[in-house]
C-alpha cells in the first residue's frame, strides 16, 4: 500500500523546485537594486476647494479639468427642503468641489 505524501514533505519539495525556477530565470541572482533607484518621485500636490451652483456645476467641472485639476471630492454645500404631497426631501442647490493637481 502507497502512503501518502506528508504536507512538510510537500511544502518542501514544493520550494524546491520553485527556487530551482527561480535561479534558472536569473530572478535571485541579481544584484539588490539601491534606494534611490526604486523610489518613486515624490508628488508635491496643491488643494482648491469651491463651491458652485447646481446649475453651473457641469462649467465648473469643465474649466478645472481645463487647468489641470482633478476633482476627488464633490458634497453637498446648500440644501433646500422641498416637500410634496407625500414625502420630504432635501434638494442641493449648491455643491462643494475639492480638487487637486501637482504643484507646478
């Protein structure tokens, strides 16, 4: 009767054969690349935050794309309560946009 293979052996063997791959793809016996070679620029970014009408808000959006911001915050500034037959709710009436771009 054949036994079967114990999961340490498996585990083992397993790695085994992985860094057997490993060296035969050059992929562990390369030199470590230095700090600064792998750092990533850092960003330096500047915030505008504004607030604008429901009604202008689709020109708003356009013109700061224009000038190169990147809008990640959109909330509710203003709200109306309007209420009809059944049922009350809150209506924007202006918003507040946060926006950000790299320092140039």
């Amino acid at each position: 009767m054949r036994q079967l293979p114990s999961p340490l052996n498996t585990v083992v063997v397993s790695s085994l054969f992985l860094s057997i791959a490993l060296l035969s793809a050059g992929l562990l016996d390369r030199p470590a690349a230095s700090f600064d070679e792998t750092r990533p620029a850092i960003v330096q970014w500047e915030f505008h935050t504004t607030t604008v009408n429901l009604h202008d808000y689709p020109d708003t959006l356009s013109k700061l794309g224009g000038e190169g911001w990147e809008v990640f915050s959109v909330d509710r500034y203003e709200s109306q309560v309007v209420q009809e037959s059944e049922s009350t709710y809150l209506r924007a009436t202006q918003l507040m946009l946060t926006a950000r771009r790299p320092k140039r």
